[in-house]
C-alpha cells in the first residue's frame, strides 16, 4: 500500500496541513499519484467550517465506495474526522482511517497499524500542547512558502466549529520557526505566509516570550525572503505595534485581513466575538493612518440568528466605512455542537441568501472605486504566471491584489528570461471590481 492520492478540502491551514501530511508519507516511502484510481491510499483532508463543505466531503467518500472492493484504504483527516469522530465508520463502512489535525503527529504510526491490517484506526485526542512540526513539508508553490506559527483557538465564537475541530491555542517556539524560515530562504523561496486561526494569538513559548509583532519583524529579517504576508488577524488581539513593524519594514507586506463578521455591536456581542463596532474602526483607523497604504480585507457572515435588517444595515454601512479593498462574505451556516445553535429567531435561507447578494454587489462598488484610485500607479510586482489565453503575465502585488501585465520585451514565456518568480516594477493601466492590469516598467528592468 504505498501509493497515495490526497484530496484537500477549504482553507489555507488545511492546504498547508495537507504539504506536510504529504511530506510525512513521502519520509515513510509512500509516492503520491494523481488520481484516486491510481492510489492504494485516498486521504481526504476535510473542511467543516459550513455545511456545504461537509458535504462535499462525504459526497466524494460515495463516490469511490465501489473501489473498497478492489484493495484501496480511505482514509478522513481534518475538521470533519475530528467533529464526526467513529460516526464516519458507519456513514462510510469504507474508510478505514479517521484522524483530526491535532492528531497528526501520531499519523505515521497509524498508517502503520493500517499496513499492519488493522481494519479502523482514529486519532481524535484534541489534549494536546503539541504542533505538527515535519521533518520533510512538499510545497507545491515554488515561490511562496506557508509557515505555521500557531494551530487551535481559544476562541469560543458562537457560529464556529474551529476550537472543537482543531483543539486549543498552540504557539511554536520563534527559533523553530525562524528556523524553517531560514531553510525556506536557502531553498529558494522569496515570500513566506505566516498561518494560524488567529496569528496575533501568538505567544512564543520559549523564555524569549515574543508577541507576534516582534516576531513578525525577525521573520522579515530572514535574508533572501522579500514578502511576508500573515492570515489570519483576531480584531479583539490587534495591536498597533503590528502597523508599526509593517510601516518600519517593506519586506512585510501591506494587507492585513481582520475578520470583522458583522457591522452591527448587537449582533457582534451575541456572536461572542469579544470587541464591539467602535473598537475595530479604531485598529482601522491605524492601519488608515500608517505611512504605506495598507490594503484592508474582511470576513462578513450575514443571516446570524436575530439579525434584524437595521443589523444588517449596520454591515453595509461599515463596508462603506472601512471600504475594503476585498472580502470573503459567507451566509451563516449551523454547525453542530456550537453555542449558536441555541439561539432563537434563525433567518430564513432565502433571505440570507438576498442579504449575501446585496453586500456582495455593495461591495463590487466599493472596490470598483477603490482599484480605480490605483490608475497610472506602479507596483511592484511577484510574477506567478503566464495566461495563454489573454496573453498577459499574471503577477500578485504586497497588497495581495492580482495585477495582470503585458510585458513588451517579454511578450511570453520563453522569449528571453522566464519572468516566473521575478519581481517587477507594473503601471496599472485598466481597473475591474477583481483584478487589475498593466505594463512593465522597462527601464527599471
Ligand atoms: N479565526 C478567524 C477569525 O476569527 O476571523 C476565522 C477563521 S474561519 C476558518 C474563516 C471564516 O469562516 C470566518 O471568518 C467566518 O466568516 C466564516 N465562518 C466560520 N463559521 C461559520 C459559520 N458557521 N457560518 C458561516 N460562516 C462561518
Ligand atoms: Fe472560529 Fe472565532 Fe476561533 Fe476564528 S476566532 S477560528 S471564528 S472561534
């Protein structure tokens, strides 16, 4: 059983858990294949945040029921093994595997167990002070590397299945993060995304005891790395010391995104979310007032049980407030097991699904202004593509933004130099609600 496909469900965590899940069987002689057919071994890094990712997972688990038969092992890691827990055996008779990210340390002894013929092994304790720290991570990105400095919350937002899915807050030491972020830099890589729940949670628990700042500013020290970027921000930890260290240093990129959920205090306190309306437009007044421009992304939910329209107002007015440069909007979604569940007057989907489309079409104006401010700018410029389709290099500025260019020298790939992986100094010429495009600069080139 040495050949595994792994398919890899919701957020930038789980894609990251999912490089180092691969670089631990790729340490225990396991290859990995491109389909399902092709394995011995089908893992399914799960997602559980809303219900429609839920089901995805178990809709994929049917799919290959059929090829139990034929020898394969199938396996569920993630949010979903730890929230269903045994109850996947009997849904899916077929899985032979169930393990929650806490848990991951202990993986390669379950796989042995498994290639020893035990037909159901879990891995559920969520009692851990441990992180997942591999000895080999595959990284499929050859330029940006994920790093995680912190796994669990402690937390306890009304909606989420996050503190029960991924256990509690766990910060790594700095050295051993400084420390994959030095190997990093020598492998080649030039932007490192540091990850967690709530990134600014972060505590180092070694006698240093640095603040996430502190260690945001020895990260962007690293040699060779020329972006950091971080995700995700809790309002509630959010100090100015984090703008300072981003308006002292350019090699820390200038985006932040700060969830903020809802517009409204009302409904911000029944969520428990732990900071009221006025308390997060003063951190955005901090990142407003820093010298570099920073970039301001957001997470909404709308349709949280007893929002009331004039709430719902509340976020629409916010939005024009901060006016974000982008935003991930979701309807709220019940998720087992969590506070919410409790609370009385749910919103009908119909109308939780008008109230996403009104924001989100809010929110194309919004940003149609805002990437229309950033005319005849020039940005600099991570070149992470080329679309044969539109003839145009695809690039990605610090403000985490997609900046398509032409480039006059370099019309496509293979003429002259690969620009993949280069940093280049683009003039925005043209201005969409998604995306941006441009020219190289030349001269600077
Ligand atoms: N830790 C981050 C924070 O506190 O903002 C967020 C992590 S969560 C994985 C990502 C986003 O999913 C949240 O910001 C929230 O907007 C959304 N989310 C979480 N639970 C949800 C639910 N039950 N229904 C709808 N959206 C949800
Ligand atoms: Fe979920 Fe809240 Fe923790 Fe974010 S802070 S992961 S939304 S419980």
């Amino acid at each position: 059983m040495k050949k595994f496909y792994i398919e890899t469900f919701g957020c930038q965590m789980n894609v990251h858990d999912s490089e180092k899940v691969i670089g631990t069987l790729l340490n225990q002689g396991y290859e990995q294949v491109e389909t399902p057919e092709q394995a011995e071994l089908v893992l399914y890094n799960t997602c559980s945040i809303r219900d429609k990712a839920e089901q995805k997972v178990f809709h994929r688990l049917q799919q290959f029921k059929r090829e139990h038969g034929k020898g394969k092992v199938f396996g569920v890691l993630g949010c979903v093994a730890q929230q269903e827990g045994d109850r996947i055996f009997e849904r899916a008779p077929h899985v032979s595997l169930v393990c929650g990210s806490a848990s991951y340390n202990k993986l390669s002894d379950l796989l042995v167990q498994i290639e020893n013929g035990d037909r159901r092994v879990t891995g559920l304790s969520l009692e851990t002070d441990e992180t997942f720290d591999t000895p080999m991570t595959r990284r499929d990105n050859p330029h940006r590397a994920y790093i995680t400095i912190i796994e669990g919350c402690d937390k306890s937002c009304a909606y989420c299945v996050v503190p029960m899915t991924r256990g509690p807050e766990r910060s790594r030491t700095s050295e051993s993060v400084l420390e994959e972020a030095r190997r990093i830099a020598d492998a080649g890589y030039t932007e490192i995304q540091l990850l967690g729940q709530n990134v600014n949670s972060y505590r180092d628990p070694s006698d240093r005891g640095w603040d996430f700042a502190r260690l945001l500013r020895a990260v962007a020290e690293t040699p060779g790395i020329r972006r950091v970027r971080f995700t995700t921000s809790h309002p509630r930890d959010f100090v100015k010391d984090i703008i300072d260290a981003i308006d002292e240093n350019p090699v820390l990129c200038n985006h932040v995104h700060l969830p903020v959920q809802s517009g409204s205090s009302t409904v911000l306190q029944r969520m428990q979310r732990l900071y009221t309306r006025d308390q997060y437009m003063r951190r955005i007044e901090w990142m407003k007032s820093a010298k570099r421009a920073i970039a301001i992304t957001t997470d909404i939910i709308v349709g949280f049980p007893g929002e009331t329209e004039e709430d719902y107002r509340e976020t629409l007015s916010l939005l024009d407030e901060v006016e974000y440069d982008s935003l991930f909007s979701f309807k709220y979604s019940r998720r087992p097991n969590t506070p919410a569940l409790a609370l009385d007057d749910q919103i009908p989907e119909e109308e939780k699904s008008r109230r996403l489309s009104l924001l989100q079409e809010h929110q194309r104006a919004i940003q149609m202004r805002r990437n229309s401010e950033l005319l005849g700018v020039t940005e600099e410029t991570m070149v992470e593509g080329f679309n044969r389709a539109t003839g145009q290099w695809i690039g990605r500025t610090s403000r985490n933004q997609t900046l398509n260019f032409t480039h006059a020298w370099h019309p496509e790939p293979g003429t002259g130099d690969n620009l993949i992986g280069r940093y280049l100094p683009v003039r925005v010429t043209r201005a969409g609600p998604n995306s941006l495009a441009g020219e190289a600069l030349l001269s600077a080139n």
